[in-house]
C-alpha cells in the first residue's frame, strides 16, 4: 500500500505582538495533502509568532522565546528562576483527502542555551497532544520530551527534543480529524551567591512539527459504510411505522 508522506509543522515565526493581526480570525491554511486551522491571535502567538506554511509544512522559527536569569533575578518572573511556557493550539488538523489517516505526528524542537557558573540551571519541556474529532469521545494521545542542564556550560550549546504520537493505530475513529496542541516551557536559574557574574538562559528557535498520512483500510470505510445504511434503514423504518 503507498502512502503520501506530509511534512506539516508546528513551530515558530518571531514572538513581537506588534506582528499579530489587529482583528482576531480562525486562519485555515491547507498544503497538498493537509490543512491546518488555528486561532491567530490565541495568547501563546505572541511566543511562538504565526505560523508559515510551506508546500505540507508549517513551521514557527521563534526569536524571543527565552528564559533568562541574571543574578538571581528572572526576565519574565521577577524571581530568580524565570519560566517562560506558552501553548499554542492548532484546533483542526486535518487530511485534504478525507480518504487517508493521519498515522503519525512528529514535534521537533532545537534552540540553544548557555549557563556561565557552576550553580546555574536551564530546563526545556515539550508536551504534544493530540485528540480525535471524528464525532467519538476518546482520550488524547499525548508524548513529552525534556532537556536539563546543570552548571557552567563552557558557552552557548544547542539542545533538541523530539515528540511523538501514532492517531492512526491509537484511536479508535478514523484519524483524519484532529486538535493538536503543543506546550513548550523554558526556565533558567541563578542564585545570586556570587552578584555581578551570574547568567544563565535558554531559547527555542525552531518547532516543527511531520504529519505522515496514508490511505484508509477499506474495510474502515465498508464498516463506515455499513453503519450509516444501518441508520438509514432504522430511519426508514421509523418514517413507515410513524405513517
């Protein structure tokens, strides 16, 4: 059996909330084989910016979605650990072909990060989510990734995490209609024990996010089929009792 390989994304263009629309809209962008609906001016675009979509992909590429901690004292915070977590949510994504699944989601992520002293932290947490919409309440599908980093990084570093969720051979319905959400939270630590030298930050530069579709069983779609003459003939029935 072929299948058509879609490269969708969930990651970032830059964070200023001078570049969201002024009027808020549900966006619906559509690439050969998916489309994407998303709010696009939900809380967590001015973190991740809007998102781009090329051919299948849709990707954010953030520029000020950080942590950073000075001294003991957090950008976003105010304390001496600051978190930066934001949520974006893609409401609909869902196949162009109502014929083929979704049957795998892949997030990835990368940025980099630096700490400058030995008592200095950052942290990075990915959650990925996904649920069926085809008309049957079933619970979400959901990975998560980490990246810790403890003491003096020697200078900037890169970090990478990678998310992963199977629709098709998770849900029971079909998985040609999905919600997906993406949760990102970024924190960095200093403790102020030595004032004046103390740094440590973490940013995310790139979410992207590979959608793999491939045509429905036919036996799927008979039993579809079968259900829906099902009701057809219980109505049928009904209207001529009711007569």
């Amino acid at each position: 059996m072929r299948g058509i390989r879609v490269f969708g994304g969930l990651a970032a263009v830059a964070a200023s909330s001078l570049a969201l629309p002024v009027n808020a809209a549900m966006v619906t962008q559509c690439g050969p084989n998916v489309c994407y609906q998303y709010d696009n001016a939900q809380a967590a675009a001015s973190w991740f910016g809007l998102p781009t979509l090329l051919g299948d992909a849709m990707y954010f590429t953030p520029t000020t979605f950080e942590a950073r901690s000075a001294d003991g004292v957090g950008i976003h915070s105010g304390t001496n650990t600051d978190v930066a977590d934001a949520t974006w949510v893609f409401s609909r994504v869902y196949s162009v072909n109502s014929s083929y699944e979704i049957i795998s989601i892949l997030a990835y992520e990368e940025g980099d990060y630096e700490i400058n002293y030995a008592g200095g932290e950052t942290h990075g947490d990915l959650y990925l989510r996904a649920r069926g919409l085809n008309n049957l309440l079933e619970a979400s599908l959901i990975d998560t990734d980490a990246v810790d980093f403890y003491g003096s990084s020697g200078g900037v570093q890169l970090w990478s995490m990678t998310a992963g969720l199977t629709p098709a051979a998770s849900l029971t319905q079909l998985a040609t209609n999905l919600t997906v959400t993406i949760q990102n939270t970024l924190t960095a630590f200093t403790a102020n024990t030595t004032p004046g030298s103390e740094l440590a930050w973490i940013e995310k530069k790139l979410v992207l996010d590979v959608t793999t579709v491939v045509p429905v069983p036919a036996a799927a779609w008979l039993m579809a089929s079968g259900l829906g003459l099902l009701g057809f003939a219980r109505r049928r029935q009904a209207a001529s009792l009711a007569a």
